[in-house]
C-alpha cells in the first residue's frame, strides 16, 4: 500500500469491526488534486474509493485514509466564489444566533474555516470576534492578509486550549463541510469539549446519508469525504463524548446536507423536534439496512448507462462537449463514467485557482468562462450540478446561441 494511504479496521464513530463492505467506485487520484502543464503528462497514482457500512452503530463511511497533509495543505475550493454559499453562510450565522441569543463580542471559532466566508458573516452581521482554524497555508494567509484571522493548523486538543489560554472559551464552534473529512473525529470532539464555553453550541454541517441515498449523489463520495453522516449514528457518538443533539436540519447545500447542532449534555436548551422527525424518515429510507445500498449500487449504475449512452450518442454525431464546474465531486463522476478527454474536451470553470489547471487524473484543462464568447460548443456538462440553476442563469447567451446544458445528477436532463 502506498505510504500516501493507510487502512482503518473500526469504525469511526463506535470502534466496531463489525463492517461490511456495501459499495466499491472506481479508484481515483485525489479529488482536489490539479496539476500543472509540467505535470500533465505524468500519472497520478489512485486510491480506492469504497463505501463500508457498520452492523452495529450503521455508520457508513471510506476506510481507506489517504494523508491528510496530501489532500489539505494546499487547497483550492474556496466558498467565498460561489455567491449562493455567501447567501447560505449569512442566513446560517442568523439562524445559530437565534439558537444561541445575541454574539455581541462572544467568541466564534470555525473549523476548517477556508477561506472566512461564514466568520465574516458572523462578524459584519452578528457581531462576533472571530478565528478560524484551517491546515491550508494558502487559503489561511489569504483570508488573515483580508481581516479574518485564521490559524494554520489542523485542530486539536492543544491548539483548542490554545485559544482558550489567549481568547476565552468559544460560544459557537462551528465545522462546515469539514467533519466528514476527519479520521479521528473524537479527537476532534475532544477539542470542541475544550474550547466550548458551558453553555456554548458546536455547529456543524455535513453532507447528509439520507440525500446521498435518496438522490443517487454518488459523487459527492471522494478521500477528502470520510464519513457519510446520518442522526442515527451520530447521537450516541456524540453522547458518548458528553455533547446532546438539540437539533437536526436538513439544507440543501451540496445538493443535500445535514446541521447538527449539539450543546454539553444537560445543558439548558431542550431537544427539538427536528432530531426525532429525521430519525424517522432515515428509519423510512432503511438507512439502517444493507440492503439499502445494493440498490444504491444498482441506481448508480443505471444513471451511468443513461449518461454514457447520451455522451457517446453526441460525440457520435460529431458533437462537442465541455463541462462547466470543477468541483471535487467532478473527479468521482468522471472516473466512475469513464468520462476522459475524449468525451470532455475541457472544463469551464470560475475559481481563478483552478483555471489553467488540469483535472485529477484524467488531465482535462480547466480554462475561464471566456472561451464561451470565441469557441463554443455544442453541449455543457454541468459537472457542479447543484448550481446548476444559477449555472444556467449566468450562460443565458450561450443557450440563446444554441447551446445545450446537460445535468447529470441526481437525474439526467438537457436543458
């Protein structure tokens, strides 16, 4: 095994061995990991990307953990170019400030903060001190250099009673699209337990088990995603570290995720009906059976023969086909599909990091949205499909000239 990778034998929330193995997609590189023109010729070694269930607590999750030095140090998603997610991060400051009464001057300390789009909004809007935390060098000196403090270093135990030593405890800590990344989520917990204020609440997002299921959103399985988070198994996790659940919300983000928001066990806040309503659409969905998965694994393979057929078709009749987007669900899809230079012949997309880039693997340039004004084509494959309305929107020209969008998830379509 490459030393870039290592095994996990238990399960990540309860310890179990008892796990099955419930869906095998094709191995891929790293899904955030872009090349440049030197390194366009060269392969990238793959690692695998399999699903395993656990027969006792029903977390799924990847036991294959590549490190996460490879995946995180240098990083190129940012939230902050995505206007809806400045939109999304705005509302879900004021909505943790409804939970908790006013930030005026408490401390907030994100995870994983990227590039400070959510601390601003608890800044500007709510009146928090901020700081976030995020191992990206890049993303971190970028987002102190423009007024959000960032430490650049992965969380801990220690660097939480860090901050506690220099700032206080914190009232909210919040963890967006980062818990499912971690390996030793305990440890994790273990920090937010240090940092928390008594009464504070730990907020966290994630994409949700029960969306990835319902809608076929396999792609959103990749490395840096370890865990695949459902109510279910994160209540006696989260128990067991002496944090509660008070409420469990489903937002569309990522096309389906999860909020969690836990307080310390007896704390003063009581349970919200929102944590026993998810309990029991995930017991409707049978997330807790094996059984569930085999037809995922099916629904997975029917929505590519749909695709492919539809791609080949158009190149057959000598159409050209971009994609729009260049998000790290791209490389599952791409992979999974066999979709390579010779279907795509490049990706728009609007991150300034990644134009001039070529895809994980598959080596497809990444170029800006100009190329839509000299050389066209004939059909986008809208690769970041949950933007795909406002995708749509802002590229009215390129339909009204006699282009097609193609969506590819959660169900094929041409627009």
């Amino acid at each position: 095994m490459s030393a870039a990778v290592s095994k996990r034998s238990t399960c990540r929330l309860c310890d179990s061995q008892r796990l099955r193995l419930v869906l095998s997609l094709a191995p891929t590189p790293p899904a955030n990991a872009f090349v440049g023109e030197a390194q366009r010729g060269s392969a990238q070694e793959v690692f695998p990307l399999d699903l395993y269930f656990c027969e006792d607590c029903t977390h799924v999750q990847l036991l294959d953990v590549v490190d996460p030095s490879v995946l995180f140090e240098h990083y190129v998603y940012v939230s902050g170019t995505s206007p809806a997610f400045v939109r999304h991060f705005k509302s879900y400051a004021a909505d943790v400030a409804a939970v908790t009464g006013p930030l005026d001057g408490a401390l907030v300390v994100d995870i994983g903060s990227n590039d400070g789009t959510l601390l601003r909004a608890f800044r500007d809007d709510q009146g928090a001190r901020i700081l976030g935390i995020d191992p990206a060098r890049n993303l971190a000196e970028a987002a102190t250099a423009a007024g959000i403090e960032t430490l650049a270093e992965f969380f801990t135990p220690a660097i939480a009673r860090r901050v506690v030593g220099e700032r206080g405890t914190a009232v909210v800590v919040t963890a967006n699209n980062v818990f499912a990344h971690i390996d030793d989520l305990g440890g994790v917990v273990d920090g937010v337990d240090a940092l928390l204020a008594p009464d504070g609440v730990f907020v966290f997002e994630v994409s949700y088990l029960l969306d990835v299921v319902e809608q076929v959103l396999f792609d959103t399985i990749y490395h840096e995603h370890l865990a695949y988070h459902s109510v279910r198994a994160l209540i006696p996790f989260l128990a067991h570290q002496g944090l509660e659940v008070i409420e469990a919300q489903r937002v569309a983000t990522h096309g389906g995720s999860l909020r969690v928001i836990a307080q310390r066990t007896g704390a003063k806040r009581s349970r919200g009906a929102s944590v026993d309503a998810l309990l029991a659409l995930e017991e409707a969905a049978g997330l807790h059976l094996v059984e569930t998965f085999d037809d995922f694994a099916r629904r997975i393979a029917d929505l590519g023969a749909e695709l492919k057929d539809l791609l080949h078709g158009l190149k057959r009749d000598g159409k050209s086909i971009a994609g729009f987007g260049a998000p790290a669900k791209a490389t599952t899809l791409m992979y999974q599909f066999a979709l390579d230079a010779s279907v795509i012949d490049y990706i728009i997309d609007d991150n300034p990091l990644k134009q001039g880039t070529f895809t994980p693997g598959m080596h497809i340039p990444v170029v800006s949205s100009d190329v839509l004004k000299t050389s066209a084509p004939d059909y986008l494959l809208i690769l970041a499909w949950n933007f795909a309305d406002p995708i749509i929107e802002k590229n009215r020209a390129f339909q009204d000239g006699g282009g097609h969008f193609i969506v590819p998830v959660p169900k094929v379509r041409v627009v």
